[in-house]
C-alpha cells in the first residue's frame, strides 16, 4: 500500500504517494522510479519490483503532483512550460531530502526520463546514475501525433474510463500533460544545451516502434551530446518497453549495471 508524504516545494503545499518496493536493507542502493506523462505509482506494474529483486536495491515509486493519489492539478492551472525542470531540479531534490535518500539511480519513463536528464544535467554528482525508457529531449512531429491520437481515446473512446482506476481527478492528470504539450509554444521546447553537463552512467533505452516519443534520434542525440551514454534500441517494441518486454528490459539494465566502468575502484 503507497504511503504519503506532505512537503512545500515550490513554496505549494502538495502530499505525494509513495511506495517502497524490493530490498528492505536500509543501507542498499536506492533506484527512484520516475513516471510518464499520465503514469503513477499503480502503473509501473511489477516492473520496479522485479527489476530491484534482480539488482539488489530498494526502490521508490512516487506520483507526481496531479497524478495518482497525490494532490490533484486545480481545473484552471496549466502546467507551465517548464514543468519537467521544476520537477528535476526543485520537487525532486526536496522528496529526495524529505526521504533521506543520497545518491540514487533514476529510473524515468517518458516524461519521467526527460525529468531523469535533467535532474543528470543539473546535478550528476547527487545522483549514482540514470536509466531513461524513451525520453524526449526535443519535440518531435511523431510525438505531437500520438498525443492527439491520445486525446481523441480520451475523450471519445474508453482512455478515461481506464485512466479513472488510477487518478483520482484523472481530468487534472490528462490535461495537465496534453494541454502543454499540445500547446503551439511548447514546439521549439528541448534540453539539449543541457545534456553534455551529464557525467554520471546513463543507458539510454527506447522502443524501435515507439509511437510517442518519436524516432530514434531521442536517444542518439543524448549520446551525441554525453558521449559516455550507453544506447540500447530495443526491436519490436513500442512506447512502453517495461511493460511489453520487461525481461528484456530488466536484462540490458543489469548488463549496463555491471559494465566495468560502473564498478567501485578497489
């Protein structure tokens, strides 16, 4: 069962869930698991919990601010245009403190990936590493296109009915993130300038068929940019490679987890 916790970042008053899944040694390495655009904590599925079983670690899963059963967005407040920097370099630093956790790895999906470059960019020496699963750093005519697509499930299909079970204002969740990402002064939005300040490991993760964060170019323009990231294009799969292959996702994250330059000198 998630936990909650009540903190001011921001200077806004807002309660998070949380849960902790896998080693319960409080002296093992802590992944923080980072949600996409409409995720939360119930839609991570097993994934976290079978990948920290094969690692060794703990990990957090939280819902962001609006999402699952944390404080939910007011009907009229837009996210702002820099929602994923505010995430990474205020929201998430102060949880972290909140919950006494020193140098994790990150884990995003989606959003939760632009949010893990970010917070990399921003302070790689707070963090051990980061995982991203189809990032974006840059909009792409790809993603714009699936978001509508997803709007359209939204509003005329079933998308809220099943998004319902897991939000508890669903409409706060899914407008908050399709309106700006819908919105014409969001096009030219990018983090490129600043992922070369990424030092720490990172394996950059997507799906060939990915039909939201668009075409490869999302993780090759990090390596472009932070030569040292580990890329791993995955075949036959799609926006969300946890869930549709999660061993073969858990398998290229323990390899890049054990590659010999991710290894304590001695």
């Amino acid at each position: 069962m998630p936990d909650f916790i009540t903190f001011t970042p921001q200077g806004r008053r807002q309660t998070l869930e949380y849960a902790w899944v896998g080693a319960t040694d409080a002296d093992a390495p802590v992944c923080v698991f980072l949600h996409e655009g409409l995720g939360c904590v119930a839609l991570w599925r097993q994934f976290p919990a079978l990948l920290c079983a094969r690692l060794g670690m703990r990990g957090l899963i939280y819902s962001r601010y609006a999402y699952g059963a944390s404080t939910p967005r007011p009907r009229d407040e837009a996210f702002p245009r820099d929602y994923l920097r505010r995430e990474a370099v205020e929201v998430l630093p102060a949880l972290l403190t909140a919950l006494d956790i020193r140098r994790p790895w990150l884990l995003g999906h989606s959003d939760g990936g632009s949010i893990a470059l970010i917070a990399a960019a921003h302070d790689s020496a707070a963090l051990s590493g980061i995982i991203t699963i189809a990032p974006h750093y840059f909009v792409e005519d790809a993603c714009l296109s699936g978001i509508r697509r997803a709007k359209t499930a939204y509003e005329q299909g079933a998308l809220r009915q099943k998004l319902a079970k897991y939000h508890h204002d669903v409409d706060s969740a899914f407008y908050g993130w399709c309106n700006i990402w819908l919105d014409p002064t969001y096009r030219d939005w990018s983090i490129e300038p600043d992922l070369a300040a990424i030092t720490c490991p990172t394996l950059a993760m997507q799906g060939v068929n990915d039909e939201y964060a668009g075409s490869l170019a999302q993780i090759e323009g990090i390596q472009r940019q932070a030569s040292h990231t580990v890329l791993r294009p995955l075949p036959d799969c799609d926006h969300n490679p946890h869930l549709r292959q999660p061993e073969q996702v858990i398998q290229a994250i323990v390899a890049f987890m054990e590659l010999p330059s991710l290894l304590p000198d001695t």
